[in-house]
C-alpha cells in the first residue's frame, strides 16, 4: 500500500528555510525533488514532513498551519547586522533560557525563597559608581579582586560562582543546548540577560574571547539590576540602547576602578596595554577607553590604538570545549546552581524525572552521571 501524501502550503515550507537562513533556491540546489513539493506535482509523506521540520528545527505542528507563524526574539538584541536576519539558534537558546527560568521561579516560589533583593534596584540615570559600589557589595569583592588571579579562568569561575551564589543562574555556552550543529556566532551573540525577580539568568557565549566573556558576565549582571532583560551580539556604540551603554559603562568601570587604573598607571605601567589587560582581566580596548576617559591618554591617541588593534589578528579567542571534560563543560552549559535545584525538586519530588532531562537536556544516564561526578561536587 502506498504512503499517503500530505499538502503542505509552500509558504510554510519556503518560511522554514528562510529562517535558518538559506534560500529555496539553494535548497532545491542540494534536494532537486523538494521542487515536486512546492509545486504540487508530489508531495511528501507524513515521515518527509516530520524529517524536514526536524531538519530545520521547526515544531511538527507548525507544518500544517495555513501561513508561518510570526516570530518575534522574546528580548531586544543589539547587533550590527541586520535585524531581519534571523538567527534561529539565537532565538532558541533565548526560548531554551526562559522554559528554564519559568521553571525554577515557579519551583523557587513554591519552596519559600525570597525575591532576589538586587533585582531592578537601579535605573540608567543613577550614578554609574554607585552601581558598581553596589555590585562590589553584593558580590563581597575588593576593588583590586581581579589582581589575585594570574590566569583569566581562574578570575571567571571565581566571579561567576560569587554571582550564582547571590542569586543568579549563568550559563556559558556556545552551541543550542548540546547540538554542536547548531553554532552561536559571536557576532549575533555575545550575551544575553532575562530578569526576574526570583530566578535572573544570564547566557554568555563561550566562544567569544575569554576577556571578552568577563565583560559581558558584568554587563548582563548590570541589567539584572536594572532589571531590563537585553541581548547584544557585535554592535557600534552609537546602534546600542541607552540602557545597552549604561551597562557597558558599569562594566568598564567595575572591571577598571579609577583609582586603582590610576595607581596602575602612574606605578610605570602607563600605557603598557598588554600587562594591564592581565592585571584588570579585561581587553586592551577596554583599558584604553578607561585612560581615555581619565584623561591619561587623548582621544585621538585612544583612536589609533582601536584601529591598530582592529587590523591586528584576533587573539584570545575561546577554545573549543571539544576534548575537554565534558562533566565540567555540561554543567557551565546548565549552570550548577540550577542543576542543583533540579536536582533538589527530583528529591522533593516536585519534579518529573523526563521533565528534569528535558530542562537540561541531558539524556538520564548523562545527567545522573553528571550529579554524581567529582566535577559537580
């Protein structure tokens, strides 16, 4: 007996295509018969239509609509490229972020935890050094904290710990949950912030240079206290929200107090870029814009180095977490505070075990291992 043939309106499935960003053209380039689908000479079988929604990421469900449903990126996204350019990996790894965090605000909810108290406390028209004084206070850091690391990893999972202690989940990743098909380029995502007010979340993606995740960890905790949730790839300053550059400065200041550039500076470093960015954990740039700031450098000195820097090769840039240890590695992707609390709902039975799997995308066995894992411990 032969398969029974479904009509699918093509719209549905051009839209399918052009949402992970190839063109019908190019696809029929690669799969000549799909041709036969969008013109109706033969259609597909229930299992083409279930292998093709799986092959470009698409609800089952949504093939047999009458028009593409609208997707809209739940958060504004600051970047430079342009916006109709739609990065599906982008947008799911923002739904992927949020499934969570509804989750464990309601479990938080129901288990008695308080609001986390920092949340939306500040505004973009506070003072920037009173922003930062109060991070410092949250996070219980020193001006100088960053000193006491030699390498940039280790002042990272420092701070990073500091933060998810205090209340708020960081996941470091670089990929759609555990898919490494489906790639998160920096330059359509270096972060992203989603508030509320018992569970905050901040992604980070891991392949951007190690210096350059320690700036966006601070710029992401900045808008959990202001309370606006934002994502932002590579963007120009001038394309950026007024809230987007209030966070970059808190960032920058945090991350180089003035006092302590000052002391740097006139100690003989000056403009030695290279040992400051080790000492600080930021990038040159960063250094350079904190001088130019202070006034220990001139505009047009600040604007020579960037476009000398700008046409050097890019250094520092993340490794892939391939080949490493993959316990570690899943639980930055997840977060260990918020497997912890996954964790803790199974025992409570407050949690399913497939929708705890489904949470963090581990399959059962990887996720027991991981909990029972000396990195996890």
């Amino acid at each position: 007996m032969s398969a029974t043939r479904i009509h699918i309106n093509p719209n549905i499935l051009i839209w399918a295509i052009e949402r992970v960003g190839k063109t019908v053209d190019e696809y029929i380039e690669e799969n000549p018969k799909f041709q036969y689908w969008l013109d109706g000479s033969k259609l597909p079988t229930f299992k083409n239509v279930e292998q093709f929604a799986h092959k470009f990421y698409v609800p089952l469900g949504y093939m047999f609509l009458d028009n593409p449903p609208e997707e809209t990126c739940p958060i504004p996204f600051f970047r430079s490229i342009d916006d109709k350019a739609h990065n599906i990996n982008v947008y799911d790894t923002i739904k992927e972020m949020q499934e969570r965090q509804e989750w464990l605000s309601d479990y938080l909810k129901k288990s008695g935890f308080d609001k986390v108290g920092y949340v939306g406390t500040f505004t973009p028209h506070d003072k920037i050094q009173s922003v930062c004084d109060r991070i410092r206070e949250i996070l219980n850091l020193p001006y100088n904290w960053a000193f006491g690391y030699n390498q940039i990893d280790s002042a990272l999972k420092h701070i990073t710990g500091r933060i998810e202690d205090c209340g708020t989940i960081v996941s470091f990743n670089s990929v759609v949950g555990f898919n490494n098909t489906r790639p998160l380029p920096v330059k359509d995502c270096r972060g992203f912030a989603l508030i509320d007010d018992y569970a905050p979340f901040i992604f980070v993606n891991s392949k951007d240079a190690k210096v350059a995740q320690m700036f966006t960890l601070i710029h992401e905790f900045a808008h959990v206290l202001t309370g606006y949730s934002a994502g932002v790839g590579e963007a120009e300053t001038e394309s950026l929200s007024e809230t987007e550059r209030f966070c970059d400065k808190v960032a920058a200041n945090f991350l180089v107090p003035d006092l302590l550039l000052k002391e740097e500076w006139d100690s003989g470093l000056g403009e030695n870029y290279e040992v400051l960015s080790k000492k600080f954990k930021v990038s040159r740039f960063v250094i350079a814009r904190r001088a130019m700031e202070l006034g220990f450098i001139s505009n047009a000195r600040y604007f020579y180095c960037i476009k000398k820097w700008k046409n050097e090769a890019l250094q520092d840039v993340a490794k892939s977490a391939s080949g490493g240890n993959f316990y570690l590695s899943a639980i930055k992707k997840s977060s260990r505070t918020f497997l912890a609390h996954v964790n803790n709902a199974l025992n409570r039975d407050m949690l399913l075990h497939m929708d705890a799997y489904r949470l963090t995308g581990l399959k059962g066995d990887t996720f027991h291992k991981i909990l029972n894992s000396s990195s996890f411990v």
